[in-house]
C-alpha cells in the first residue's frame, strides 16, 4: 500500500531516479504501514517532496527531497509543519509546556 502512491504515477513508464529512491527508501521504513504519505512541492522544480508522516505526535514528519541524484530527508519535530508551496520555505513548529518556537528552514 505504501508504494501505491508512486506507482500509480509510473504505471505507464519507467519510474524516474526520485521516484526509485523514494521508493528504496519506503522499503527501509520500520513500521512504515502505519505512516501516511503524501507529495507537496517546497521548492520550484517539478520533483515533489516526500512527506512521510509517522501518525503520532512524537514521531513527527519525515520530508525527503531529491535534487542532483541525492535523496536528502529532513526529520520535523512534534507538532507541525507548514509551507509555501514552491517558495523554498518551511515552517516546523513546536513546543512544550509553554514554551513555543519555530524553526524555518530555507531551501535553495
């Protein structure tokens, strides 16, 4: 199920590089059938991010990107993420006990 995602994209064709490295990395995931997927696009080519979310606060959100044939992975923290959509710009807030912040993360 956790590949249905990108497959359903190369049904036709053979997978692109980031679609295999996503799909590599999926493999690897402990406990993967219980994380949501989905593709968002931070920055402004046409290779969307993976975000991999773990279904529980604590876990977090896992974002991989693929840019000159190199997967890199961005672990969130507790509460959330937010983003500009092709606007290199994310958005990790989090927090405890009264104590909130946000960490920005720029991609260029």
């Amino acid at each position: 199920m956790k590949k249905q995602m990108l497959q359903d994209q190369a049904v036709f064709r053979e997978p692109e590089a980031w679609e295999q490295a996503y799909l590599k990395y999926l493999d690897t995931l402990q406990y993967g059938e219980s994380c949501t997927f989905s593709l968002i696009y931070v920055d402004e080519d046409e290779i969307p991010e993976l975000v991999i979310d773990a279904g529980y606060e604590a876990g977090g959100c896992r974002i991989l990107t693929w840019h000159e044939e190199i997967l890199d992975m961005l672990q969130t923290n507790r509460l959330n993420f937010t983003y500009v959509e092709k606007g290199n710009l994310l958005c990790n807030s989090d927090g405890n006990m009264g104590y909130y912040y946000d960490l920005v993360c720029m991609k260029y």
